[in-house]
C-alpha cells in the first residue's frame, strides 16, 4: 500500500512558523500558555513519527523490524493522544487553573489510559497493527480505537465549550468549538481515503486557529508602543498574587501623563502618538526588562518584581530628572507633566480587582495634589479605598429601591415676606456605615455616573412633594432641584424631565432647574440648548452657587435662566471686605437691571440679611430663617 505524506511535510512547515512566532508572544507562565506549547510538542512528535514510519515500513526490508515498530508505535500513541492535549487546552481557556479542571482531567484521561493499553497490548496481539517480514504492514482489526478516541475528545471539547459559552463569550466560544470540528472533518476524509495521511495536517490547522485568535501575540502587545498591554499586565498580575507567599512581593507602579490632551490638541494625534512612543521607550529603558506595559491611553505600568525599596527610589529618581527637560518631537518642544500612583503588594489573600483599584485610587489623589505628583496607596488610603467602594454600594442600594432621603431648605421671599420657594436637598443619615454628608457622596455620585439616575429619582420625589404641598392648599411657587454637570449629556434630557413632571401632575412652572458654573463652564452649549427646551415648556431655570469662579458674566449673559443664586462665599466676604461688598451690590443691580432675580444663600446672621436686604436682593436661603426641613417637618 501507498501514502500520500506531503501533507505532513506541509504541516510541519506550519508548525515551525507557529513555534516561531508564538515564542514572541505572552510569555505568562499560565496554564494556558503552558498546555498550547504542549500542544505543539506532542503534535511535531505525532507528525515526526508519522514520516519515519511511513518511510521506515516503505523500507522494512532493509531497516530493523524493531526499530519500525517502535516509531510506527509512537506513530500511533501520539497522534491520537493529540486529541486529549487539545482538550486540556480547551480547559484551561475556560478555567484557566490546575486545581478547578484536576477531576474533569482525572475523569476525561480514562479513554487516554485504556489506550496506551491497547498499544501495549498490540505488541502481543497485533490487533490495531502489525509488522513482518512477510506481508510489511497491516492494519489489525482495532485500528478504528485510534479514530475513536480522536471523536471522543473532539465531542467532549465541544461539548465542554457550549456549557460554558456565556463564561468565555460567543466569540472565544465559535473559536474554540471550530477547531475540534475540522479537526474530525479531516480525519473523516482521511478514513474514507486512507492512502492519504492528513492527522498531522489536521492538527496543525487546529493550532494555527488557536494560535490566530487565542496566541496571536497581537493580543497581549500594544499597537502603538509595542510593550506589553493591560490584558497582559492583568493576566501577570493573576500568576504573581497565585504565588503570593512563595515569592517576593511586588510593587506596581502606574505612570500618568498629566493633561496629555493638550499636547494632541496643540501638536495633533500624530505627534500625540509619537511622545507615547518615546515616553514608553524611556521607560522601558529604565525599568527592568519586560517589566513595562500600556495601562490605559496615556498610563504605563512598572511591575516591580523585585519590591525593593532602593529600587523604586532608582525608577522615581530616573523618571523624575528626565521629566525635568524637554521632550523633542518632530521638532516641536514639550514639557510632559506626571502623576505617579504606587502600590505594593499587602497581603497574600489580596484580589487583583482590589489591586488595580488601589493603584487607578492613588494615581488620581496623585492628579489632586499640587506639593507632589507620586501618591503611595498607604494602609490610610486603603481605608479610604473601602469606604467609597461602600458608599457606592449605598448609592445603588437607594437608588434601587428610591430610598433617598429628601430635605427641603425653605427660601423667604422679601417683597412677599413669606416662604414661597425652597430647595430639594439629598440625605443619608440612615446607613449602615452612618451619616454621609453631600460633600463625599455627590462627588462619588458624579464620578461613577450614579448621579444620573439618582437626579431623576430626586426630580421625581420632588414633583411628589410639590403635589402634596398643592393638595394641601400650602402656597409654593416653586421647588428647586440641582443637576449635575453631567446630567447635560444625557441624550433627550429635556424630555425625560418634562416626562416625570407631567406623570406627577404638577404645574410644570412649580420646578425650578439649578445648575452650576462648573456645569456652564463644561457645556455651554449643551446646558443653552436644555435652558431655551425648558423656558418654552415654562420651566424655571437658575443658575447656583455664583461666583466660585467658573465662568464669567459674558457666559451667564448667554443663558436663558430668570434666577440666579449667590454662592454664599460672596455674602460672608461683603461682610468683611469694603470693595467685596461694593462688587456684590453692583453684581445684584446689574442682574436686576437684565431682569433676573437674585438669591442670596448662606445667610445666617441679622447682619447678613440685612446687607443683602439693603442691596435690593428677591430672596434669602440660609440658617437665619430655617435649616433644611425634613418632608414631614416642611409640610
């Protein structure tokens, strides 16, 4: 009988430039990368052998029987076994640990086992081949056992891989699956024409799969830099807090460049592009060899192995001198500013989820300070890091179940001389944590993107509150409730708002919309646009907090608002200062004369109101007339 084994060379030349490029890739010490290069040896051999012994028993007459039956033996304990290589391979991508596949592994090798046996067993019985002198040759007739275990761990691969689709996600999942269904589509073809030898191709073709889309070093390397990436640096991460104990602890530090926006703005992208190529060259050139990897756009990270102290005083000294001078890029110059975040590594049963948000939590108090850029995530930080991780899960608890507490600050009118307005004001006294004041959880509110929801649950228990002032026969002519600069961003804002006022059944002109300067200053024309949608549907709008500096009067003149709202800082200054007073006084006629109304907040003493009431002001909110009021209490 006659082979075709130019498939088999053919597979090996695919093999070759698989190895060649996959060492150039992640080199985690995982299991998955480990079970891929044991894919790749046990394949070479199966395909090695498979040629020696076709050639070998072309030959039998004139090479040692023995010798042929011993490679013809590997032949055929090795390419079949290929198949249960690849399943552990498949496990490993789903489950990533020795320890969670050991039992499925323990169970799956039974087929592999009895096997062996039956090739030890061929040796005496000649069932699956046989080789003499006589007839060269032949196939026993178990020779089918050897297809068999190859549909066995193909089934069981895909099988393995629909169970737990949803964990690996559709795309590991088709990638996964395809492999094993043209490996038995080849090994099909090679049953129905066995004068063509393609188990070697077929497994081959299996691997460059896997390696295209599952090894492809373009995976874990950044396009830009060319260093390692976050997926990479996470998965590095993983394999170091695995070891936590065995080894030295690391330390990590993550390298931000500082308003880097402003360098595409004024240079472009492209010259953008090339100061992170530089930048991360540097780096690369001081830092420990394949220590340095791209965090996020304009973050790097040093994974510091070692954890020695002197160590990372080197890598801060270097970065420190070199960010001193000038950067040269496609000659423009630059000066690059940083924010240094660094973690060491705590305790042997820390998460890598607590880690990274140790080091993104010190990297931004890093951005805060001004006296230094470097920020160590220290046992007081960690701390901190706890408590706003809490204070979000009470933010999403309320905002799930509309739990917020609302307090309503009553604002005097002065001409009418009574209470006509008052301002919506979010509480959480009751918590399992204790009180939380505004100040610490509106900036988390804001920062995780809570706020959103949270101001149109607010906007709505609001709208509750006035319809019951209204049922009861109270006197209001408006409530004021505050949006977040971010609120603006939000696609159909305006409807959504009118939306919650006309399911509540409430005059639309008894609420009143406060936003900040910092929210004017962020989005002009956005909060414009929203200011002129509400003034046609009679809805007030007003602007707080005056004068903490955002913006300036040019800016305000702009907006379509009728109120605006005296930071309190102003009042306590005119009190003290002869030209802040004259400023305020003429602030308020300016405001006057373009027919807005003026509030004045803060006011907590005789004195105050009365230099507000001599400047002609139309309301007053603050501690003189009432601190804010509970629901129960302001009805």
């Amino acid at each position: 009988m006659e082979w075709n084994i130019a498939p088999e060379f053919e597979a090996l030349v695919i093999l070759a430039i698989i190895w060649v490029y996959s060492r150039k890739g992640s080199n985690l010490p995982i299991l998955k990368n480990k079970m891929f290069q044991a894919c790749i040896i046990v394949t070479v051999i199966g395909i090695s052998s498979n040629i020696l012994s076709t050639i070998m028993i072309y030959n039998y007459t004139i090479i040692p029987i023995w010798l042929t039956w011993l490679i013809t033996m590997i032949y055929f304990l090795f390419t079949p076994l290929m198949g249960f290589v690849y399943f552990g391979y498949v496990l490993s991508v789903i489950y990533g640990k020795i320890d969670e596949i050991k039992k499925m592994v323990q169970i799956t090798t039974i087929p592999s086992f009895i096997y062996v046996l039956l090739i030890i067993e061929n040796i005496f019985g000649g069932h699956i081949f046989r080789i003499t002198l006589e007839d060269g040759y032949v196939r026993g007739s178990w020779i089918i056992v050897t297809y068999l275990v190859v549909y066995f761990y193909c089934i069981a691969s895909v099988i393995i891989v629909i169970y737990n689709r949803k964990k690996i996600g559709g795309k590991t999942a088709s990638i996964l699956v395809s492999f094993p269904v043209i490996g038995s589509a080849i090994v099909i073809i090679q049953q129905c024409f066995s004068n063509i030898i393609l188990s070697g191709f077929a497994s081959s073709c299996s691997l460059l799969i896997i390696y295209l889309y599952l090894q492809n070093k373009q995976i874990y390397i950044d396009y830009l830099t060319k260093i390692p990436n976050r997926w990479e640096l996470l998965n590095m991460l993983e394999v170091l807090l695995q070891r936590s104990g065995k080894e030295k602890k690391f330390c990590l530090l993550v390298v931000s460049l500082r308003d880097f926006k402003h360098i595409n703005d004024m240079f472009g992208q492209h010259t953008g592009d090339l100061v992170l190529q530089e930048f991360s060259q540097f780096l690369c050139e001081i830092a420990p060899k394949d220590s340095v990897y791209r965090f996020n756009g304009d973050e790097f990270a040093i994974l510091y192995s070692d954890g020695k102290e002197e160590g990372i005083q080197y890598l801060i000294e270097k970065i420190q001198k070199r960010i001193e001078g000038i950067w040269y890029i496609r000659g423009y110059e630059c000066k690059l500013s940083l924010a240094i975040g660094i973690v060491e590594q705590q305790e042997e049963n820390q998460t890598l989820e607590s880690l990274v948000q140790s080091v993104e939590y010190a990297v931004t108090e890093a951005k805060k300070r001004k006296d230094t850029y470097i920020c160590y995530c220290d046992e007081k930080m960690l701390q901190q890091l706890v408590r706003k991780k809490q204070v979000i899960q009470i933010l999403r608890e309320k905002l799930e179940d509309k739990s917020f507490e609302m307090y309503y600050q009553p604002i005097y009118a002065v001409q009418e001389e009574k209470f006509l307005y008052a301002e919506s004001l979010m509480r959480m006294n009751d918590t399992p944590i204790g009180p939380i004041y505004p100040s610490e959880f509106i900036p988390i509110a804001e920062e995780t993107g809570i706020i959103i929801e949270m101001t149109y649950v607010i906007l709505d228990k609001v709208c509750e509150f006035v319809k019951k002032l209204l049922e009861e026969g109270v006197e209001i002519n408006s409530v004021h409730v505050n949006f977040s600069a971010i609120q603006f961003s939000q696609f159909n804002l305006d409807e959504k708002v009118i939306d919650i006022i006309k399911k509540n059944g409430i005059p639309n002109n008894s609420i009143k919309i406060e936003f900040t300067e910092s929210a004017l200053a962020e989005s002009t024309e956005t909060v414009t646009k929203f200011a002129l949608s509400m003034k046609q549907q009679g809805i007030k709008m007003g602007l707080d907090d005056f004068g903490t500096g955002y913006s300036n009067i040019a800016t305000v003149l702009k907006i379509p608002f009728n109120a605006i709202k005296l930071d309190k800082s102003l009042v306590w200054a005119a009190m003290e200062n002869k030209n802040s007073r004259l400023s305020m006084k003429n602030l308020m006629k300016a405001f006057k004369d373009l027919g807005m109304q003026v509030v004045a907040e803060g006011v907590e003493t005789e004195e105050q109101r009365q230099l507000v009431c001599d400047f002609g002001v139309d309301q007053i909110q603050g501690y003189y007339y009432s601190k804010p009021l509970s629901e129960e209490q302001a009805l």
